[in-house]
C-alpha cells in the first residue's frame, strides 16, 4: 500500500514537471512568434521612414509642398506610435525573452530618426507640430513609473484632441542610442519623463491636455 502511494506521488509530480516545462516552451514560443510580428510590422515601418525621408529630400528640388512634407511625417509618425502601443501592451503581459527590448529599442531609433527629420521639416517650413515625450523604459521607481503612466494618458488624449495637427513621438530614453543622447543634450533637459513642444519648450511637471494646447497654437 505504501508502495503504491509512492508511486502515485512520483508519477504526479513528474506530470507536474512535465505540464510546467511545456507550458513554459509553450509560452516562449508564443512571445517568440509575436515577436515575429513586430520585427515584421518595424520592417514596414522603416520602409516607411526611409520613404518619408525621401520625400523630404524632394522637398529641397521643389517637387513637393510644406503641406505634403507635413502629411508624409505626421502619417508615419501616427503609425509608429500606434505600433508602440501595441508592443506596450504586449510587452506588459510578457517578460520572457529580450526579443521584445531589442524591438523597442528598434522603434526608439526610428523614432529619434523621424525627429530629426521633423526638424529638418521645421526649418525650411515651420508648420509640424512637435511633442516629444521622453520617458525610462527600465525603471523601478515606483513613483517615475506613475509619473509616466499620467503622462502617457494625458498625451494619447491631446493625440485625440489635436489629431493631424501635431506630431507625437514618444521615445525612450535609456536605451543607449548616442544619435538621441546627442539631441537630448542640446535641449537641456536633466529628468525624465520630459515634454519637448516644438522644439522650444521643456516640461517636467504635469499638466492636463487642455493646458498643453497652449503651447501649440
């Protein structure tokens, strides 16, 4: 009798064993086949920023209007941002591989790019509207992290407010990319989150999105 209590524990916790390793590779698999997908979405999306890099260089022989450049980017712009709430979310239900942090590091260097080019467009038109939003993605402090989950919302709803009229490019900031390091030291800015509207104001402190919409008429 004993005996066979012995075996019946032995083969339980082997099945035990056995559904957590699968239920584990099963996992890993999954995330690894969503990170296909995203790594297929950012391969569109650099297409996407190369050609909206292009259409600015057509801007300087004079095929292309201010107008045109301003939809080009706020277009690519509005499908980056789109593509990183996706990966937000999903990244918020799943921290088994790095697979993940390498594509949003992806994203935050097309993001720096489409910056760059942002300005470039401001210089020869003036008419693209910027926020920057320049958060910690590895972070544990607890109050930074609420600080930025706020900020986050309250720029999705300005996005809903303003619409095409600006361009909102969240980027994060700790992820060792010099070509933002370079840019964030120009503007001064010393803590994070940071807001940068349209090149010439550096918030810290919270305001709602009504109070943003100043900044920007």
């Amino acid at each position: 009798m004993l005996e066979s209590k012995k075996h019946v524990f032995w083969q339980a916790l082997l099945l035990t064993i056995l559904f957590f390793v699968l239920g584990f590779v099963l996992g890993v698999y999954l995330e690894q086949l969503r990170s296909e997908n995203f790594n297929n979405d950012f391969y569109q999306s650099e297409i996407s920023l190369y050609d909206s890099l292009a259409v600015t260089k057509l801007s300087e022989g004079g095929f292309i209007s201010c107008d045109e450049m301003k939809q080009a980017n706020v277009a690519f712009a509005d499908k980056i941002y789109n593509e990183a709430r996706s990966l937000d979310k999903l990244e918020e239900k799943s921290k088994l591989t790095e697979s993940l942090t390498t594509i949003h590091r992806k994203y935050d260097l097309l993001r720096t790019i489409l910056w760059m080019n942002v300005i470039e467009v401001n210089k020869k038109c003036g008419n693209v509207s910027t926020i920057v939003y320049l958060y910690t993605y590895n972070t544990e402090d607890i109050k930074i992290k609420s600080e930025q989950i706020v900020w986050s919302k309250i720029l999705g709803d300005l996005k809903e407010r303003q619409g095409n009229e600006i361009v909102l490019i969240p980027i994060a900031v700790d992820n060792n990319l010099t070509s933002l390091d370079f840019l964030v030291k120009k503007f001064g800015v010393g803590e994070y989150p940071a807001v940068i509207i349209n090149e010439e104001y550096v918030l810290y402190d919270l305001e709602s999105a009504e109070a943003l919409e100043k900044y920007i008429q």
